[in-house]
C-alpha cells in the first residue's frame, strides 16, 4: 500500500508519476473506510484530494506553510504528512484532532477551527518571515464557503496590496456546510462560465509575449480593449482588482494542471490567488449526490434513523408552529440550517428565512435593524460560532435593548470536534452583558415555553441555551416563569443548583447521596439570567453546602456570577470546566476525566461535607 510508505512529504517525491492515481484511490478508501465509523468531516476532504497531494508534491513541508481555513478538510493533508499509521483514531479522545493542530505535527502550520481565517494568519506568517529575514512560502487555503465572511474580506485587502510573496488557493466547490449563497457565490458562478475567457486571455497574452517588442508593444496597446472585454464577461476580476495575480480557473481534480499551477505561483512574487473547482465528495457516490448529509457524519446517523428527536430539531419544530402563529417571526442562520433545525422553516417560509452565510456579526446586527423595524428575530447559532460576534451582542443588540432572541444551539461540551467547537464560552461572556436575559431548559416542554415568553413577554435581548443531543420529552417540569428555579426535590443537608443538561448528572448524584443518608435538594436553575436569588439565598441559610453544576467554565460562568451577586450564608462546591481549552472526546470521557460525571459529583459533595477541601 503506497499510503504506508509515506511517513513525511518528502516521501511522495519518491513516487513515480505513475503512481499518483493508485495514492488518490488509496487516499479516498482511506477516508471512506475510518470517517464513516469514527465520523467526521467526509466530503468534503474527498473534494480536496489531488489539490493537497499537489501541493505536497510542490511544497516542501513543514519549511513551507500552509494555513487551511476552518480546518476540516484537513484529514488528507494528515495523510500526506506522517499520520497514516494513527489515522484510525482521528476525532477520538488521545487521537488524531478533526482539525489541524500545531502540536500533534510540526506540519500544521496554524489552528483552525472557524471560517474565513486563513488569508489573515497567513498574511501574518508571511510578514513575519519577511521582516525576519527568512524565506519559504507561504499559503492560505480557503474555500468559497468563507469567502462569505467579513473577515476573509479584510485580508484579501490588506494582502492584495500588501506586496507579500503569499498564495491564496480557493477551493470552489459551490458548497460550505450547505449550498453557498450572497454575491460572491454568484460571482465565483459567473466566473466558473466565463472559462473559456480565461483561457483565450492566457493564450493571447502567450502569443504576444513571444513577439519580443512588437508583442510588448501590441499587449500595452490592447490592454484597454481586454479590460473591457474582461469587465463585459465577467463583471470585474475582483481579485486582480485587490492587487493579487489570478491563476484560473483550474481543475482541482487534474493532479498534472494543478502541479503546474502551484509551480508558476512559485515563481511570483507577490500575492496570487489560485482559483480552483472541485466536486465535494468526489470519489464516493453517496457523498457526491449528497454532500451536505456527507460534511460531517456520525457513525450512529449513518448506521441507523433514529426517530430521537433531538434540540435542534425540537427548535425548529417549535419556531414553524410559532411563525404560523405570528407573521412577525423571521429565523436567521450562518450557514446552519440544517445544523440548526430550519429546513423545516426555510421551505415553508422561504420570505422570513434568511441564510447570511458564514457571517455571524453582519447576522447579528441585521437582526438588531430587524428588531428595529418591528420584526421578531430569532438568531439561530452554535455556541462556538456566537463568540465571533461578541462586538455586535453588545453594541448593536443589548446596549439598545432590542428583542433579538438567541437560540444558542451546541451549548457545553460537543465531543469529538474538540477545542476549537467546545460550547464552554457563552455563560462567561453572555452573563456580564447589560439587558441579556439568559434561559437553559432541559425538556422539549421547558423549551417552549422559553419560546413562547421570549416571543410574547420579555421586552429586549434574551438567549435560550441548549445542548447537542437527544432532548427530554418529559412533560412533568412545572410550568416556566422568568426569574424562578424549578425545586424538583427538596432537602436539608446540601443543595445542587444545575443549569441545563447538568440536571440529569444532579439527579443521579442525588440517587447516591441518599444512599449515604445525605438529604439533597435538587434546583432545576432554568433562568441563568437574571438568577433566581430568593430561592438560592434561602436555601444558603438552610444548608450546609450550595452546588452549582454548569457546563460552562467555570471562571466567570454561572456560580461565579450568583456568588458575585448575592449573600450566600454557606459554602460553596463549584462543577464545571477548567480553566483551559478541552481537548476533543466522547463527552462521557471528559466528563469523567474533568470530574464532572455523577460519580465525581457525589463524591465531591461528600467530601465537601466530610470537611475536605476540593480542588
């Protein structure tokens, strides 16, 4: 098998040519056999095949750079660069990351986890090496998904008229999660049907420069005419506009033309971008006609159809009732319909449907004029994906008061996408916003109801929390009321005041407490924000030890900002996520490794109680 023999880049120059149709094969069986029982990003690391195997054959890596952009299709370029042999273990805990990380292989030039980055830490790299006086290349890959963000914007700017020697390579496969929409989908489009001018272009200026002066002389004398006739055909080269060298539009499954293309980039001096098209999924026929269901894949998902509906579904299902109801609902998504439980809502109210792409601050502050304008929004987002728009939740939302409603999807721990995905943040940075009010329900019944006061009660800005998986149909909870906890038990010796998910690991700790006759009470906390600081303060003077269960950090997270805001008369045991990035896993694992599982909750408390100090 050729994949064995490649234990660093260097090994593929060893290959003959011959060989590299067999290495793609063997690359794309590779993916497809692991992927589809560890899950992970599948399609589209099938559409990337020969442009990392170009690349590599090109570049001389690690000495050369290359930053990808999100990250996931980053599993061949692992391949390629000495992982094979612990590829099995790709996105499970102590294995392989799903992204690219700078301490599992001196290869992985940058993190990257989110869009729309790459050509930002690129261009970084790239002046770095420039002003210490070293030399290697350095290359952004980033697809057309991310050319959707604002920020990717902001680099091709600053790189285009920066000078630097940096090669951008655009990886156009019409898709990001899902079909790519806005303007720049539709002008990668134009552009990809304006190839034939791409080509007569190259050809002509070919022809000319092989006429020594009176070729020189006619290519400035006609220069003119080819900018109009370019700006007629395509509607403005507005990457050559921005001051880079265009190379396109290329075949991204056409190993030899790509070899050829990376090599000419070489060569230039200053930025290029590199425009190729590829076919996400290409090599597997499932992924190929469905390359959103093939993105990124669970094992269970593709074994069996559960009928467990879970909290993204649940929310869609509940946002179309609650639209057909009320005509002012519109629902906003970055790129995560399906991800977030819309398709159900975007068919049947295509006009109050709004998919910005990945751009989450220009979601946020067009949800903030929606607000304005009378309309109620409901911002659609993981966990994760809500941190880049931080800026836009103060200052265009909360510091205004609109009732711009957050359904934070993927909230706490994720599992096997790790660092970059974990859902740890919101609490920390959501609690100490001025106006945000904040709701984690832990039944399709708390849910929505949460929905329905968001629409019909609260005047201003309020986030409804949720986390992956598999939601409680269990219709028994007390009906919700904003700033009151949820006593599901009572008890006199401690009491456990969980948020969300951590209800269930309270109940269980709970189960084995009484087994040591310790009479616990069990909070369901429901309102984060604003806490309910009656029933914590009275409780306080009625027990011996207060619990908070959170999972979020536990620095500036939910414990921390009752106890900064109101007079506890007992002593406190904190439960949730250390103070550092955690690492990717079955959620059970880390559970039990950062002593958050119920058996370390209960022997925490016991502990407590016995008078011994918690780390």
């Amino acid at each position: 098998m050729l994949l064995e023999k490649i234990k660093n880049p260097s090994d593929l120059k060893k290959l003959n040519k011959a060989e590299y149709p067999a290495l793609c094969n063997e690359i794309r069986k590779t993916l497809v056999d692991n992927v589809l029982k560890t899950g992970g990003h599948l399609a589209s690391n099938l559409g990337v095949v020969e442009i990392t195997l170009a690349y590599h054959l090109v570049f001389d890596s690690p000495k050369d750079k290359i930053v990808f952009d999100v990250g996931h299709q980053s599993y061949v370029h692992k391949l390629l660069t000495g992982r094979y042999d612990k590829f099995s273990t790709i996105r499970q805990f102590g294995g392989l990351s799903g992204f690219p990380k700078p301490n599992e292989s001196k290869c992985d030039a940058f993190v990257a986890g989110h869009a729309s980055t790459s050509v930002s830490a690129a261009l970084g790299i790239a002046r770095a090496r420039d002003l210490m006086g070293d030399n290697f290349n350095v290359c952004a890959f980033i697809g057309d998904g991310a050319l959707g963000g604002g920020m990717a914007y902001e680099a091709l700017n600053d790189a285009g008229s920066s000078k630097n020697k940096l090669i951008v390579i655009l990886n156009d496969n019409e898709m990001s999660i899902e079909k790519n929409v806005g303007g720049m989908s539709e002008y990668l489009s134009k552009l990809r049907t304006t190839k034939k001018y791409i080509n007569t272009k190259d050809n002509v200026n070919n022809i000319l420069s092989k006429m020594g002066k009176v070729g020189n002389v006619t290519k400035n004398a006609v220069s003119t005419i080819k900018d109009a006739f370019k700006y007629s055909a395509i509607s403005g080269i507005i990457f050559e506009d921005l001051g880079f060298k265009y190379l396109g539009i290329i075949d991204g499954h056409n190993l030899e033309n790509l070899t050829d293309v990376f090599e000419r980039a070489k060569q230039i001096d200053g930025p290029v971008l590199i425009h190729t098209f590829t076919k996400k999924g290409m090599g597997y026929e499932s992924a190929e006609n469905n390359p959103e269901k093939f993105h990124g894949v669970s094992r269970r998902a593709l074994i069996d159809d559960t009928d467990t509906i879970d909290y993204s579904a649940a929310a869609g299902k509940i946002l179309v009732k609650k639209a057909n109801e009320n005509n002012k609902i519109v629902a906003l998504t970055a790129a995560m319909a399906s991800g977030c439980g819309l398709v159900d809502f975007s068919n049947k109210f295509p006009k109050r449907f709004f998919d910005v792409g990945i751009a989450e601050q220009h979601m946020v502050t067009m949800a903030a004029g929606m607000a304005k304008g009378g309309l109620i929004p409901f911002v659609c987002v993981y966990s994760t994906f809500l941190q880049r728009a931080y800026d836009q939740i103060i200052h265009d939302v909360c510091l205004q008061n609109l009732k711009v409603i957050f359904l934070i999807d993927r909230a706490g721990i994720v599992g096997d996408d790790g660092e970059t995905h974990q859902g740890i943040f919101d609490l920390s940075f959501l609690t100490h916003i001025p106006n945000m009010a904040i709701l984690a329900p832990t039944s399709q019944k708390e849910l929505e109801q949460m929905i329905d006061y968001a629409i019909y009660e609260h005047n201003g800005p309020i986030a409804i929390r949720y986390p992956k998986g598999a939601i409680s149909l269990d219709d028994n909870h007390t009906d919700f009321e904003f700033e009151k906890s949820e006593i599901i038990k009572d008890g006199n010796d401690v009491a456990l005041f969980a948020v969300g998910k951590m209800n269930k690991f309270a109940k269980n700790a709970i189960k084995k407490l009484e087994e040591k006759n310790i009479s616990a009470a069990h909070i369901n906390v429901r309102c984060v924000k604003p806490f309910d600081k009656n029933t914590i303060e009275e409780y306080s003077k009625k027990v011996k030890l207060m619990v908070f269960l959170e999972d979020n950090l536990k620095n500036g997270g939910f414990a921390s900002y009752v106890i900064t805001n109101s007079d506890i008369k007992c002593p406190v045991l904190s439960f949730g996520w250390d103070d550092k990035f955690i690492e990717h896993g079955k959620p059970s694992i880390l559970f039990e490794k950062y002593k958050l599982d119920e058996n370390s909750v209960s022997d925490g408390i016991i502990k407590a109680l016995e008078g011994e100090k918690i780390e």
